[in-house]
C-alpha cells in the first residue's frame, strides 16, 4: 500500500509527537488547525494555540491533538520482534487498551497472551493458568528467577477475570510490561539470534560461491 496522500491540507509549525499508528517520534508540517478557546490555561497538558489534526510525515497517517489528549493514542509499552502473528495482535490489542484506559481489558487479554505463548511452545490446550506457567518452568522456557514476575501476571489475570473489583491503572501496566518481557524471552532474543546466523551464512555463502 502506498503513502496516503491529503491534498486538502495546510502548514503547521512542526508539531512534534509519538504517531499512534506507526510509533515514529515525528515532526508534523501538514494537517489541519482549529482554535483553542481556553489556550493560556495553565491546568492544560497541552498549551496549544490550537487544535490539530497532523498528519504523519511517516506513514501518512492523521492523529487528533487536542489539549489533553491525543487519537489514537500511543500504544503502551514497547514494540516486540519476532511474534506469531497471533501473538502480536493480542500484544497490540493488549498495549492499545492500556492507552485508552480499558484497563480489565487489557489485563484479560495479556492473561490470553500468556495461553497463547505456552500453547505455541506445544502445551497442550485447555489447561489451568497455573499448569501453563508450570509448564513454562519445566520446559525450561523460563528460568526460575523469571517465574516470580511469569506468575504476577497469572495473578493479575486471575483478577480481572473472577473478581469484581476494577483494575488500576498500574495493574494493568505492569501485567503488560510483564508480558512483553516473556514475549522477548520467548521470540525476540531467539529471533534476533537465528537472524545474525542466517545473515552469517547468507554472507559465507556468497563468498564461497564467488
């Protein structure tokens, strides 16, 4: 798919933000501009002159900024290589809902995710929580000074999913940043590894064919 272009828009001083579509710290100059009635606030995050609709000089993409807020908002947390697809949507579907404040939600999904990762590593479905994470342990997928924090997120899990209570805010972070620190164990340092060996012998190779 191409860049997508917007004909119709106009100059803005270099609007600087996280783009929520592609996650690129960027400098928006074209987009849209609406007036601030209550610019020169002080309780405004923003003390913008203006409203904006930017648009992304990245990916093409338009992001709302108004004095508050910001849509889409950035997704939480960090961007992981490397993943099933599977697991790479509920990982963005789980960092998305922290950033709108959907906070069980997020929570309950990171739970999935953590089904998700085991079930991928050949356990077999349909068990408990606690026999994936016990699984992850005797496979030696995680080490034992990593299952403490593997178990904080089956807790929290457990949580959102058979108390009525809401979950915080920080609850919310922490099982997602939990998870994203199993998603890199797992996939993005074996990853990251069998691509340096793949480049190595890609390199060897057409050395030795020269």
């Amino acid at each position: 798919m191409g860049r997508i272009g917007w004909p119709n828009s106009v100059g803005l001083p270099g609007i600087d933000y996280t783009c929520g579509f592609c996650g690129r710290e960027v400098s928006a100059s074209h987009g849209w501009f609406a007036n601030n009635p209550d610019y020169g606030q002080p309780a405004l995050t923003r003390n913008f002159q203006h409203f904006y609709v930017a648009i992304c000089p990245r990916c093409g993409n338009p992001t709302y900024l108004g004095a508050t807020e910001q849509l889409p908002a950035v997704p939480f947390g960090d961007e992981i290589g490397h993943l099933p697809d599977d697991v790479a949507a509920l990982y963005r579907e789980a960092r998305d809902s922290v950033s709108a404040g959907n906070y069980t939600a997020a929570t309950m999904v990171g739970r999935k995710l953590l089904m998700n990762v085991t079930v991928t590593k050949k356990a077999a479905a349909g068990q408990s929580f606690q026999a994936y994470v016990d699984y992850l342990l005797e496979q030696h997928i995680i080490t034992p000074d990593m299952q403490p924090w593997v178990d904080e997120i089956r807790k929290l899990g457990n949580v959102a999913n058979h108390e009525i209570k809401p979950i915080a805010r920080s609850d919310a972070a922490d099982l997602v940043t939990f998870v994203g620190m199993l998603l890199r164990v797992v996939y993005e340092y074996p990853g990251r590894h069998q691509a340096l060996l793949d480049a190595r012998a890609a390199k060897e190779g057409a050395g030795g064919s020269a």
